[in-house]
C-alpha cells in the first residue's frame, strides 16, 4: 500500500481531510462490496500522526511532505 504525506494510508489521510463526522468508503474487489470508514477510525489516524510529530527531532523543520523518521539509537 503507497503511503504519502505522514506516512498515512490513503484511507486514513482521506479521513483526517474530510473532517470530524465524514464517512469515507473505499471499493473491495475481492468481496466486491464497499467498506465504510467513519469518525473512529478517522481518531485513530490523528493517534497515528501525534505519534509520529512526537517522534521528530524537536527542533527540526517539517516541511509538507517530509516524513517523520525515527530517532537514531
């Protein structure tokens, strides 16, 4: 699955774009029904983000598009 932006799945950077109550659903052909994704799994996306904005190197400039990297050990 191709990532982009802070390295969020497409469905979860639809969700945080299309706002707090916004349902996004996406097409499965292997059951050829749609899936419905909605403010739960939108929460869990922004969870996703805190985590990786916490992880970049205070300090260090984000751009759009950079990708936070974990610290080195």
């Amino acid at each position: 699955m191709r990532r982009s932006g802070l390295g969020l799945p497409p469905i979860a950077r639809a969700l945080v774009c299309a706002g707090p109550r916004s349902e996004v659903r996406a097409y499965d052909p292997t059951t050829e029904d749609y899936q419905a994704f909605g403010p739960a799994d939108r929460s869990e996306g922004l969870v996703e983000i805190g985590r990786q904005l916490a992880r970049t190197e205070a300090g260090r400039p984000l751009w759009p598009g950079d990708i936070p990297q974990p610290r080195p050990q």
